[in-house]
C-alpha cells in the first residue's frame, strides 16, 4: 500500500511499546510518524507542526483522549482522526465519534491490515472537502456525492465486529443517542422514552432547519433479526446526508424516506426496520408522521388520533405520510405503542 504522496501521522499513546509497533508499520507503507505520549504532548506539536491525520488512545494520562479530542475538533475542525482502543465500553469511543472522528480501531490490533486500511481510507477521503464534513457513519457506509449507496459496497470491517458483538453494539447505538430535550424560538420539543437494558434500544435523532421545521425519526432496533447495527447505523448516515445536501431548503419527509428505503434495500447488511419519521413544519402548524411497524397516536387536548401503521421501513413500496395538526398552545403528543420492552412518546409544545 505505497503512498504516491507522503502523508504525515501524528499517534498518541500512553504505551512506548505500541507506540514503536504502529510506528514502524506506518513507516513500513512510507508514512512519515511523529509521537506523543499524551493529549497534552499532542496538543503541543499541533501547535508546531499540523499532520495530514492523527490517530488517538483513548486512555491516556495528563489529557485524555476525549479531552484531547474535544479539543482537537474547536482548534483544528478539518483534522482527520482515528480513535484507537483498548476498553470494551463502546458507550466511551462514541463520545469521540460526537466530535467528528472519522473511524475508531479496537486493540489489540490483530490485523494491521484493517489499521492500514483505515488509515488510507481516512486520508483518501479528507482530500476530499464534501466528505470531509460528513457524518462518521457514512464513511463507514462510503456514501457518493448525492448521499446514495453504491450498489456494489464493501462495509468497514469493524460492522462485523459490532454484529459479533452484540452487547458492545447496543453501547454503541444508545450513546450516539442525543439530549432528549431541544428547543428552538419558542417551540420545545422532548423525547421520553423507557426501555429494558437487556435488549437493543429505541433511538432516535433530530434536527432543526432554519426554515421552522424539526425533522426526527425513531428506530427500534430490536426488530431487525440479523442486521441491527448496520442497519440503524446506515438510516442515520442517511438521515444525515439528506440534511447536508438540502443547503438550507426546505425538508420533504417523503424524499428522505425515499432515500433510505433505497439504502437498505441496496446494503449487503441492511433489512427492514420498524420505525417513526416526522417532520414539525411550525410555520404551517402541521405535523407529517410516517409510521412503518410501529402503532402510535397523535394527541393534544381531549383528542386523539390513531396513526395508520405500514410495512417497516426498508420494505414499502409507497410513502403515505399522515399529516395533523400542530397546535401552538399546549402538548402535541406522538405516543408510541406496541413496542417490546419499551414505551415512549415525543412532546412537542409552543412556549411563550
């Protein structure tokens, strides 16, 4: 895997041992490597010299990984990096995929190939500035330019390794999960959701646009037989690519829908998901929901309204969306039924 340009490493940890190891591999593939041996030490030689990527421990004395990592994604917002770990506690690397790392690798390494791998990977795609502000997940999913999948993929190693690892994977999905309260003006917004520890979660993410709108969906992971992770990972890309590439415009929940019933059905490791999307548009007092394999109702005051359930995502062949009514005064309230081991409901209410 020779370099026709020489790119610069810079690798952080604590271990002189590991840090020789890597080292030497890189510089085996004509990598030229700088070391340190914690964040404090990595955050001096940014000072002096940036490199092309950085590869981070996690567990590190002085300032940690995390630590460094924030700090990394204030001061130097375009810099590559890779988190490598030893701890089995996935809840601790998604924190660093939150500030934009673009892949983790888990030690020990037991194949350097998947290091080189990720390393020429994350590089390729830092050249490319579109990409550069993406979404981790799509880098595992290797999304094109439109944010649509290839028909002919080949995942990231590491979605092997989640779908080994069942209970590492529901680490990782719940931690991914953001704040369930989120405002914007003067509309609030709040996810309550119960649910056992013992099975894969209910997740969910959101956004605002500057138009008046709040896009969301819910997942229950526990549906899909094989493909859980895969598959919730590659509805958030998805989710997340849409937003992208709208630039401001005005979201269209059936074009987003449409968009991730073609990723699933192309992925080699997607299949159908039950699942909620809905789009807040305040501006039109209006609510459009999508229910696919999840029962639900759609309340505020004394009323309420039973959604029309359909086929799990990433097996329909129409979109029908409902639409409600959005009332400004009071508690808009989509309450989600039928869930195994799990209840929640999404509030959604003007504030003065």
């Amino acid at each position: 895997m020779n370099c026709k340009q020489i790119s610069d490493v810079l690798i952080l940890d604590d271990d002189p041992v590991f840090r020789k190891l890597v080292t030497s591999l890189l510089e085996s593939q004509h990598y030229e490597v700088f070391e340190a041996a914690n964040g404090l030490e990595g955050l001096q030689h940014l000072s002096q010299h940036v490199p092309d990527l950085v590869i981070c421990d996690i567990e590190m004395p002085l300032l940690n990984g995390i630590e460094f990592v924030e700090e990394v994604s204030h001061q130097y917002p375009s810099l590559p990096m890779i988190v490598i770990s030893g701890t089995e506690k996935m809840s601790v690397v998604a924190k660093a995929l939150k500030f934009g790392i673009k892949d983790f690798v888990t030690k020990p390494i037991i194949d350097p190939s998947h290091l080189l791998k990720t390393v020429a990977t994350t590089l390729k795609e830092a050249k490319d500035s579109a990409i550069g502000g993406r979404d981790f997940t799509s880098q595992w999913f290797q999304l094109d330019h439109q944010g649509k999948l290839p028909e002919e993929q080949e995942l990231h190693w590491h979605l092997q390794y989640l779908h080994q690892h069942p209970s590492i994977s529901r680490d990782l999905l719940q931690a991914l999960i953001p704040e369930p309260q989120t405002s914007q003006g003067v509309w609030h917004c709040h996810f309550r959701v119960l649910q056992s520890l013992d099975i894969m979660p209910l997740v969910y993410d959101y956004t605002w646009s500057m138009n008046g709108q709040f896009l969301f969906y819910v997942l229950d992971t526990n549906s899909p037989q094989q493909y859980a992770v895969p598959t919730s990972l590659l509805v958030r890309a998805l989710f997340n690519d849409y937003i992208r590439h709208q630039e401001g415009q005005a979201f269209h929940i059936q074009e987003l829908v449409q968009n991730i019933e073609k990723g699933i059905r192309y992925a080699d490791c997607g299949e159908p998901i039950n699942a909620i999307i809905g789009l807040a548009d305040f501006p039109n007092q209006e609510c459009h929901i999508l229910s696919a394999g999840i029962d639900g109702a759609w309340c505020h005051s004394d009323s309420q309204q039973t959604l029309v359930e359909r086929a799990s995502l990433g097996a329909q062949d129409t979109v029908q969306v409902q639409c409600f009514s959005l009332h400004n005064r009071g508690k808009n309230t989509l309450r989600l039924s039928g869930l195994p081991h799990a209840s929640a409901q999404i509030v959604i209410e003007g504030r003065s």
